[in-house]
C-alpha cells in the first residue's frame, strides 16, 4: 500500500512555465528526497531533504527547487521548464541513516 | 555517472523459470539493496545486503554480494508474470552520505 503520495500523476506544460508538484508521506519518516527518471529509466537523485539538512545533487539546475513545510511534505517547483525537463519525478521518503526508501508513484511532467 | 549498474538492459524468460541480474559497482559501499520498480508505481525494495554478508533471502528471491569483485546478484526462483518489472541495484556509499544511488535497471519480462 502506499504511503508516500504524490500529486498530480501528470501533467503537460509548454516550456517556459513554471511548475509545482506536491509530495507528502505518511511514514513518520524524517527525511524526504526527489528523482528524476527519465525514459530509459535512469534514476538521478536531485534532493535529500530533513529538518537538519539540505543536500543538493550539483548537477540539477537552478531552475528546480525543493520546498518544505514541515517534514511530512516536500515539494518541487520548477521555475522555468525546459523540454529536457520531461520525465517522471519520483518523490521518497525514509528515517534518516536507514537506507529503505518508500517512493511515491510518480509525477509524469511533459514539457512542449 | 552512475555509481552502480546493472549488467544486461533486458532480459525475458518463461514464468516458472529461473533467472538472475547482476549489478556492478564502482565504488566503497557500506550496504546494496535491490528494487523493483512496475509499471506506473515507484521502485520497492525487495533486500538490502550489508558489506558484511555475502547471501540475502527473502521467499523466492536471493541476493549475493561479492565485494571483492564489486558485484552482486540478484536470482528469481519460480518466475511468475507479475514478477515483471524493472529490477535496480543500489548503494549506498561508505563516505557517511545517506543518499542512495541507483544503477541503470533490468527490464524483466516474465511470459506465459
């Protein structure tokens, strides 16, 4: 059953628009993170988020940024999309220092 | 670059039939753990294995990690249909980070 949600499961913009997709659990768990998976199904972590520490893989863009309102929900914002930005945006969340990870389902951004 | 990959991109059996994917990493690693991830849902974890050990069960599945080659397996007995799906190995790294890093995925195809 699943315990990290996220929303919504798609969406479709044009390039240049800004994004916000929303990721909460249900776990209890302390720390939350974000992945990209693009088609091939490559799996690139882009944040690790807890109350204590932001970690931010170098290689994503400025144009994305976490956002947190408390350690139940993380959300991602993309400021400015851009075509290579299509993909399926995998939210997770865990304890920290235990390395399970519970994913949600996915958000399926299509940018045009 | 990926940290972790898995050897083979596709493999198909029949159900009933056995079959293993492999990973390799590059990297010092304190622990690897293999996922599944289906169709429209996020990964899952099906064993982690600590550096410690060298053979994981759990039901139908094994895992066997061989830190000297830097490599693990992960083998399926008994192969049903819903056993389709992409397999991951993981790392997680030696250097203190709790970020976990995928390998590029197995498509698993399981056949009537």
């Amino acid at each position: 059953e699943t315990a990290v949600f996220q929303t919504p499961n798609y969406h479709v913009t044009q390039v240049g628009n800004e994004v916000s997709f929303n990721c909460k659990q249900t776990l209890g768990h302390d720390t939350m993170y974000w992945y990209k998976q693009d088609s091939k199904k490559l799996l690139k972590i882009m944040f690790s988020y807890n109350n204590k520490q932001l970690i931010v893989n170098e290689t994503v863009p400025r144009r994305f940024s976490p956002q947190s309102s408390d350690k139940a929900h993380l959300n991602l914002r993309i400021k400015s999309v851009e075509p290579e930005d299509s993909a399926v945006y995998l939210c997770a969340s865990s304890y920290e220092g235990n390395e399970r990870l519970f994913f949600g389902h996915g958000t399926k951004l299509s940018v045009l | 670059s990926q940290l972790a990959e898995e050897n083979l991109w596709a493999l198909s059996v029949h159900e009933g039939e056995s079959v293993t994917v492999n990973c390799s990493y590059k990297t010092s690693i304190t622990a690897l753990q293999w996922y599944r991830q289906k169709s429209g849902e996020g990964p899952a974890q099906l064993i982690l294995i600590r550096s410690n050990e060298r053979e994981k069960r759990n039901g139908r599945l094994r895992a066997t990690l061989d830190t000297s080659s830097q490599s693990s397996s992960l083998s399926i007995t008994a192969t049903r249909c819903e056993d389709t799906a992409v397999y991951f190995c993981a790392t997680v790294l030696s250097s203190g980070s709790w970020q976990l890093i995928f390998g590029s995925g197995t498509q698993l195809t399981v056949m009537p």
